[in-house]
C-alpha cells in the first residue's frame, strides 16, 4: 500500500477480497469443462495460467495493475477448489469420500490461514513481491507434478477416449461410450454444461439452500479476517510479522474440524451400509453433529466480538476464533461432502454452485462490514452475524429428516 502511496482502508480489503471474487467466477468454466473434456487437461492449463498470473502480480507497477491479476489469480486458482470435490467423487467410495474430502479440503481453507503466518514474515524481511514470487515457484513445481503424475479419474471422458481407440483400432465407427447415446453434438454438451452449475444453484433446492448457508459463515469468517489488523495490530500491539500468528488459531480450528468431521462422517456411512446395505445422501448430515457445529459457531461469534471489544487478554478472542472454525468445518464437511454424494456424476458443479455463492460472500461481507464495526463496535457488530448464524442452524436438521423429499422436487436433466 506504501509502494503505491495507498491509504484508503476499502482499497487495502479490496485487494485481499478481490482473489477471493476470482473464485466467484472460475468455477463457473472450470466445473463445466471438466465435466466434458475431463478433469486433468482442466487442471493442466489452470496450473499454467495461474502461474502466468502470479508472475503478472509479482510485476504489479501501480494499484489497478496488481487489483486486476489478483483477480485473475482468483479466477484460475480456483479450478482444485472446484473440480476436487469431483475427483474424489470419481476416485474414492462413498464409505471413504469423508476423509479424502478432508485431506483435501486442507489446501483451500487452511491457506488462508499459513498464507499470513508466513507472509508476514517475508514482507517484512525481503518485500511483497517475494511472496508472489514465492508462489509462482511453487506453482511451477505442482503442475510439472499434476501434468506427469495426475491421470484423468472422469469416467465419461475414460469411456469416451477407449471408444475412440476401439474405433481407431476395429475401424468400426459405430462404436461410442453409452454416456453419448443422448446423441447431443459436443457444442450442445458444451453449452449445456456452462450453465449447469448456475441451474443447479436456482433450480435445485438443496443446492441453493446449503450453498446461502455456506456463504453466509464463510463469509463472517473472511469478515473476521477483516478485522485482524486492527484487533490485534492496533489493539494489542502485534508488529508486521506477529500479526500473522492471529491467524493460527483459524488453522488450528480448521485443522482439527476437517480431520474430527471428515472422520466422524465416514464412521456414519460406515455404520449404515452395514446396518442397511446402503447409504443415501442424508446420512451425511447427522443432527448430532451439525447442530453442536452451527450453535458453536453461534457462540464463537459472541465470544470473540465481546473479548476483543472489551480488551480482555489477545489469547482469548484467538480462542474464539479456533472455536468458530472448528464449528464452521463441522457444517462446511457435513454440507459440502452431501452435495457430492446426492450429486456424484455433476458434483464439480454442484460444489461449483457453492463455491460461486461462497466465495462473493467471502469477497463483499468484508467490504460492507467495517462500516458496521466503526458503527456498533466489535461487541454487537459480532453479535449481529451470531444471531443471523443461529437463524441458519435448523438447515442441516431440515435437509436430514426431509431431504429426499425435497430433492425429489428438483428437476432431473442436468446433462
């Protein structure tokens, strides 16, 4: 901000939310493209691009320069975060997809988390740009890796490529893969996917409905995030490189929340198919599980707002803080693992529908909510998101003892 002779406060969040807005767009190419032509040659030129973005960041020469690559990075970097969700829905049962999704889910959330922690640090010993430039190695190095190690997991495009070579090889052209006996041209497969994941956010209840409940906590975490710097900067008198240990406790939160739920929710699956035979996709949101994890939320909230209002030792709003992101993987896991599961052919997209609406909370809430912190102050500022957060708890109980009936109202052709 120094280097650019920036002051303005919305500018300084703008920068931070404004990668988080890419996420609000990529996902809406990148699901669809992998739900066509598959998951590794997605990945593969997103890895490029996002490096080739980072490496424009890192060169920022003034403010709109550096706002528009963060952007882009965004909107790159968000294809793992999307397609994912639907590698693992291709590789793994649905008895094991609870772990694999919290392996997974590691890299995106508690990002956020390491990124100022070591970022920190860096600024203040050899500059901003370096942590870009860090990044774009990093980067070069992973999708050397994804290209030469990650194989395609998507069975429609698996089918399609053995039709082909049984093609080539018997010269039978009346071969094709059963998923193509639609008889659609891939332009009309193309157009159809690219707005899948926008017609399941407005078409499919579930979608929607989980998709609002996500944004809305993500969102107050990225909120949260918001006012570190002058919560703990300010008010407890953190330095440049210190202010990056006010986000550990959101990486010990989401650490032990991914792993605990991730877990717990595969027991559950589990136990059903030996009792049942079976599984279906509600079994994913035990009331046991997703009621604690949305009233803890609600408590963290107040815990952390009134702490941090009235001055009390910086150790204790930080425990508010790990409090609030171990409740918040306890409904992220449950909802976001249910999408998968109820979704398993189209779940990129589905996961894409929520990443959309996650992510322009996480990008605008912050923006909108400093002027509510000068206004109420921390204190009712937090209790104002903890009571819209205790207004959301029922969803989970809801979707578990009526969700069938209420997917069986949304409408079946997603091809």
């Amino acid at each position: 901000m120094r280097e650019f002779e920036t002051s303005n406060r919305n500018i300084a969040t703008f920068v931070v939310s404004v990668y988080v807005l890419g996420f609000a767009f990529g996902p809406l190419l990148a699901a669809p493209l992998s739900e066509i032509y598959g998951r590794a040659i997605v990945f593969n030129i997103a890895n490029v691009l996002f490096l080739i973005m980072t490496v424009a960041t890192a060169l920022s020469q003034n403010m709109p320069m550096l706002i528009v690559f963060r952007f882009l990075m965004g909107f790159t970097g968000s294809t793992p975060v999307t397609n994912g969700s639907g590698t693992i829905s291709d590789i793994f049962p649905v008895q094991e997809r609870g772990k694999a999704m919290a392996v997974w889910a590691m890299g995106p959330l508690l990002g956020p988390c390491i990124g100022p922690l070591a970022g920190g640090y860096m600024v203040e010993a050899i500059g901003w740009r370096w942590v870009f430039w860090l990044i774009a190695i990093l980067t070069g190095f992973i999708a050397a890796l994804c290209y030469f190690a990650a194989p395609e997991t998507y069975a429609p495009t698996l089918l399609r490529a053995k039709a082909a070579k049984l093609k080539k090889e018997t010269g039978n052209q009346d071969l094709y893969s059963i998923l193509d006996k639609d008889g659609l041209t891939p332009k009309q497969r193309l157009s159809n996917a690219s707005i899948r994941p926008m017609r399941m956010l407005f078409t499919h209840l579930p979608v929607f409905i989980l998709s609002l409940y996500v944004a809305i906590v993500y969102g107050v975490l990225y909120l949260m995030f918001s006012t570190f710097t002058f919560v703990f900067a300010q008010q407890y008198g953190f330095g440049t490189g210190t202010i990056g240990l006010a986000y550990l406790p959101t990486g010990i939160g989401m650490l032990l929340g991914t792993m605990t739920f991730g877990v717990m929710t595969d027991v559950v699956i589990k136990k059903k198919i030996e009792q049942n035979g079976k599984t279906v996709p509600e079994d994913r949101l035990p009331i046991w599980m997703t009621l604690p994890s949305g009233l803890l939320i609600v408590g963290a909230l107040f815990w952390y707002g009134w702490a941090a209002d009235q001055n009390v030792h910086w150790i204790v709003p930080m425990i508010g803080v790990a409090l609030f992101c171990f409740g918040l993987m306890g409904i992220m896991m449950c909802l976001q693992t249910y999408l998968v599961d109820a979704y398993i052919t189209y779940a990129a997209s589905a996961v894409a529908a929520m990443t959309v609406l996650r992510s322009l909370a996480g990008a605008m809430l912050p923006l909108a909510g400093l002027s509510m912190y000068d206004d109420l102050g921390l204190g009712w500022g937090n209790s104002i998101l903890a009571f819209l957060a205790l207004a959301l708890v029922p969803v989970p109980v809801i979707f578990f003892l009526y969700g069938p009936k209420i997917r069986a109202k949304s409408p079946n052709n997603l091809g």
